[in-house]
C-alpha cells in the first residue's frame, strides 16, 4: 500500500490516508486556484462529511459515491470554497456547516443555507468521530479550522486557508486582520497541539506543526 503524501494536483489521482476511526480523502479541484477538498468517512459507521465544496461537482459527487454525505462544512467564506456547495447538497440532503460569521456571505454567494452555524469549540460529527470546530479570524471573519483529535494517534487538523506551509493565510495589506489571525493561529494551534500534528490546508501540500513552529516568530516579524 503506497503512504499517504498529501500531494495532489487538479485532474489527478485523489490521495488517501486510513487512520483507526477515519478515513481522509484529498482531493484538489481547479486548475487555476487548486483548492483541497478533503472526504472524511467514519469507519464504523460508514457516514461521510465534506470539507469544502470548493468546485467540479462531478469530481467531488462520484468521490462520495452511493453512500452519500450528512454534512458539508464550508471553512470560509471565498468563493473558491464553495462553487460545488449548491450541486452537491441539492444530490445529496447534507446539512451545511460554516462559522458564523461567514454564514450569511456563503448563502448570499451560493443560495445555499447555513443549516448550523458554529462557534468556536462547536463539534461537528463524522459518525462516531468528532471534529472540534476553532475559529481563527483573520483571512475571513468567520474562517473555522477542524481539528480531529484522534484517539489513536496524533492530532489532525484542517486549516482551510488559514494556515500553510509557511505561513498564515493572505490578509490583503490588512494589518489588524494580520495581528489577528496571526495571534490566534499562535494561541489556538501552536501552543495547544503537539508537533506530530499533521495539518491540511485548502490549496497546496500538508505540513505538521512542528515542522512551521519554528517560523512563526519570523511571519509575525514580516507581517505576512
């Protein structure tokens, strides 16, 4: 069995990494903006979630397949997040998930209603799993960050466009909304989660804690 990488490209394979209680799935869609989007199954009891409906409908539905989706969360509210919301939740039911701060945005952009709009220290459920909801402010007013806390191993978590490799997300010459997501990626990620945790991001490669800890003196120093 070939080992999850986390490397993915538009058109391509997805990648896949079975872990004791969840499956997760990534797969990127868009040539041009190359964003992630990232299947979660419970292996117990089969249910399915979706981060991010982000785009091609007819990548992301045949990926979920005939088992179908009880929910999609939406990370943020940028409209490369959420162009297949509308299609895949009209085949499938699933319930719609965003912060709520973004919660009216992400409808008035895709005519789609929030369903549950949540707050930091909110859960979301994958079957028997659960995804502790952080809300890191700064990109988006509303951008969540997931994190599985899994019993099994160490902790994973997905940042949308909130965190990368190498740095915070994008704030647009914003320097309070920099100051902001900057201090809550510091104090809601790297001081609560140990190195070993693995992060999945919304457009690029993964990358651990660990492995950014060491830089994040120098983003905050570049404002950036």
């Amino acid at each position: 069995m070939v080992s999850y990488t986390g490397e993915v490209v538009p058109g391509g394979e997805p990648d896949t990494r079975e872990l004791t209680g969840l499956t997760i799935t990534k797969v990127a869609v868009d040539e041009q903006m190359s964003n992630n989007c990232y299947l979660l199954r419970c292996t117990t009891t089969g249910e399915q979630v979706l981060v991010d409906a982000a785009a091609e409908p007819e990548v992301l539905l045949p990926l979920i397949g005939s088992d179908g989706l009880t929910t999609v969360v939406t990370t943020h509210q940028h409209w490369d997040h959420h162009r297949a919301l509308a299609d895949v939740v009209k085949a499938t039911g699933a319930d719609v998930v965003a912060g709520e701060p973004d919660a009216d945005a992400i409808t008035s952009q895709t005519g789609v209603p929030v369903t549950r709009r949540v707050r930091h220290g909110d859960r979301v459920a994958v079957g028997d799993a659960s995804l502790e909801v952080l809300a890191v402010a700064g990109h988006t007013p509303g951008s969540i960050v997931l994190l599985y806390d899994d019993p099994h191993g160490h902790p994973h978590l997905f940042t949308g466009d909130s965190l990368f490799p190498g740095g915070v997300g994008n704030t647009f010459g914003d320097e309070a909304a920099f100051a902001q997501l900057i201090d809550e990626v510091e104090t809601r990620l790297f001081q609560r989660l140990p190195d070993a945790t693995w992060f999945y991001p919304g457009h690029g490669n993964d990358s651990t804690i660990g492995a950014e800890r060491p830089s994040l003196a120098e983003w905050r120093t570049r404002g950036w």
